[in-house]
C-alpha cells in the first residue's frame, strides 16, 4: 500500500505547490497566455466540477470537504485490501491525491484554485487543476480496469 499513498502525497504535493504558486503570482482573473489555445488563469471554484453548486449560498463548501474526507477514507480502505492490483491501485493513488488536494483548498480558502485554461476558437473548456487532472486520469483508469477485468473473465 506504500507505494500507492507515495504515489498519492507526490499528486498532492505537485497540486499545492502549483496553487501556491498562482495565489503568489496572479490576483482573481489575472491570466496570461501560453500559447493560442492554452492561458494561466487564476479562478475560483465554489462548486464541484465544472462549477456545479457553486452559487448555493456557502453550504456546499462543507457538503463537498466532507465528500472528499470520506472518499479519501474509503480509497485508503481500497488501496489496503488491493494493493496488488496495480492499475486499480494507481487509479486510486490519483484520485486520492487530487481529492485531498482538492479539499485543502476548500478548507483553506472556501473554494479550489482553478488555473489552467484551455480554449479554441472561442470556446473555453472549464479552468481545472492538478488535483483535478489527477481525478481525471484515475476516474479513466478505474473504467479501463473494470473494462479489462470484465474482458479477464470471458
């Protein structure tokens, strides 16, 4: 299991460093461009993903810390009782990560720091992070391993 919650805290620790750095360097909406479909941008997400809940009042600050601290409980939980099973376990290495990422920043700030935007002709994909990257990657791998598991056992 050592393994997997290594690979979890170096997730965390690539996500809250990448925060630091836009709080320290960029105030709310301060953006600079990368490239032509690729900005920094400093932006706050009071909701969950793609901002859903964000204009409920504060509640939902508390609802979605209290999610994710029960989720990284129940992936610990996993990650004890299947450490062998490597793509399961490096699923849930990634979406820990970036939960207790993600939960840091609602605890500390009220909100996640959003700051990678990318866009095309116009059209904005909804700013995300590091946490939020790694959450991605793992929620992808679960259904590749369930995916493969299923095909196993044919």
């Amino acid at each position: 299991m050592l393994p997997w919650l290594a690979l979890a805290l170096i997730i965390l620790l690539a996500d809250q460093f990448t925060k630091v750095l836009i709080v320290g360097a960029y105030q709310y909406g301060d953006s600079t461009r990368i490239a032509g479909f690729f900005n920094i941008v400093r932006v706050h997400n009071y909701g969950a993903a793609f901002s859903f809940l964000a204009n409920s009042g504060g509640w939902q600050r508390w609802l979605f810390t209290g999610i994710g601290i029960g989720a990284a409980l129940f992936i610990v939980w996993l990650l004890k009782s299947h450490p062998g099973q490597k793509l399961f376990a490096f699923a849930l290495a990634c979406i820990l990560g970036g939960a207790v990422g993600n939960v840091i920043d609602r605890v500390l700030y009220g909100y996640v720091v959003d700051f990678l935007d990318f866009h095309w002709k116009g059209w904005h994909f909804p700013a995300f992070n590091i946490a939020d990257s790694a959450i991605t990657v793992g929620a992808v791998c679960l259904i590749l391993d369930e995916l493969l598991r299923v095909r196993r056992g044919r």
